[in-house]
C-alpha cells in the first residue's frame, strides 16, 4: 500500500482578507464551514491510519490541532453557534 506523503500549500491572503463578515456573507461562510465539515468526514473515512497521524502531525507543527485531528468538536461548535443566531 503506498502512503501519501502530505504537501502543504498555505494561501496568501488577499487584500480584503481583514474585512469582517457581513450579514450578506454570514450565511455564505457557515454553508461553506458545514460543507468542509463533511468533507473533511468524509476524508477521514477513508484515510489510512498512518494518514490520519501525518494529518495530525501537520496540523500539530502549524499550531492548529485541537481536541482531535479534525477539530470537529470545535468546528461543530462554531456551526451550531452560528445555526443559532441565524
């Protein structure tokens, strides 16, 4: 079985990277967090087990990690927040 080794490519922001979202792109942003969601469980379900651990050792070295691989407990968190106030 070949194991992927994981690349990354880090996206340099844009000029309006500092505007906050607005009431027009609230709704936008939390459809496209639900989708990534469940992009990312779907990826999950079928990564290996030592894919899964290269994961966590990137996001690990970028200060991203969180209670899991995923952060999907604090991603679901922020979704239900933002389902609510909708």
């Amino acid at each position: 079985m070949t194991v992927l080794t994981p690349t990354r490519e880090h996206a340099t922001p844009g000029a309006n990277s500092h505007k906050k979202p607005t009431a027009q792109t609230a709704p936008a942003l939390l459809h496209e967090l639900q989708n990534a969601h469940l992009i990312i469980r779907n990826a999950l379900a079928v990564m290996t087990v030592r894919q899964k651990a290269a994961w966590a050792q990137l996001n690990q070295s970028d200060k991203v990690d969180g209670e899991g691989v995923t952060r999907a407990n604090e991603r679901a968190l922020v979704i239900r927040r933002a389902q609510e106030a909708a």
